[in-house]
C-alpha cells in the first residue's frame, strides 16, 4: 500500500470515528502539522461546536488520535512504513502551540532574570516535547520533565555557572 493510499485510509477511519462519536466535520490530510513539524495532521473543520470533541486542554482530541491511531495501526499492519500524524480540530493544536510557546518564553524570560527554577502546568508529552524544543536554544535555562502523566510537567530552572562559559 502506498503513502496515498494510507493516508486517505486514515482520514476514511477519522471520518468514520467522528460520525460515530456524533460529530459532524470535514476530514482532510495536511502535509504539515503545527510549527511545520514532520507530523503531517489530520485536519477536522467545522461551523458545529466541537469543543466536546477537543475536552478540557484536548483531552478529548488527544483519546480520539489515539483512538484513529490504533485503528489505523491495525488496518493497515504496515509497522516498516509507519505514518506519524496529529489531528487538529478547528485549528486547535495551532493554536495551543502558540500559546504554550509563549508561557514558555515567558518562564524561561523570568528565569533567566530571576534565577528561580519555575515549573509549567501539566501537559502531554508531545506539548512537552515542543516546550522542551522551543526553550532548547536558550543557553541561560535547561527544562527537565518531572512527575508521572497526567500530572507530568516540564520545570525550568536556570543553567548552573559551569555551563554558560
């Protein structure tokens, strides 16, 4: 089965799920997902509400990927060539990324000036892995990953004195 081929049977299995949880939406591929990562994203859209869908800090939207993921996992039993994909309902995601990109900025901002460790409210590990990227050009911080999910969060604290020469 080629890449076409798959990603057209994913958005079939995304359509399918978001009818049969009693959403209504377009169901398209995207080549990229938010920050132009090599996620490629399972676009929904609709003029319906769909924040039941998306649940309190995507809860919701983030059973339903995992939910199209398995399901696509076992259509398609193609475990070489696997297809790594996000799916965003109304531009969520988007929007959550640039949103928690700026708390981080902010953090690491106060941080550096304050030099007091701050820990970032819980998130799920891929919003962790994009604080962790965002903030990993900051020479003046680190950010380490602590607790255990759903409570895990990202601390950032400053860079010991070692390690900024």
């Amino acid at each position: 089965m080629n890449t076409d081929d798959k990603k057209n049977k994913i958005v079939e299995i995304a359509k399918d799920l978001l009818q049969r949880v009693g959403f209504e939406g377009e169901v398209k591929f995207a080549e990229n997902g938010p920050s132009e990562s090599k996620l490629s994203t399972i676009s929904i859209e609709s003029d319906k509400d769909l924040s039941m869908l998306i649940g309190k800090n995507g809860q919701n939207l983030e059973a339903f990927e995992r939910l199209v993921r398995l399901l696509a996992s076992r259509k398609l039993a193609d475990p070489e060539n696997e297809l790594h994909f996000i799916i965003d309902v109304n531009d969520y995601r988007k929007s959550r990324t640039n949103y928690l990109i700026g708390i981080a900025r902010d953090v690491a901002r106060r941080v550096i000036q304050t030099q007091r460790a701050e820990a970032l409210s819980p998130m799920s590990s891929y919003e962790r892995r994009l604080v962790h990227t965002e903030l990993a050009s900051y020479k003046e911080i680190q950010t380490e990953s602590v607790g255990q999910e759903p409570r895990r969060r990202i601390i950032v604290k400053p860079q010991p004195e070692q390690f900024l020469k």
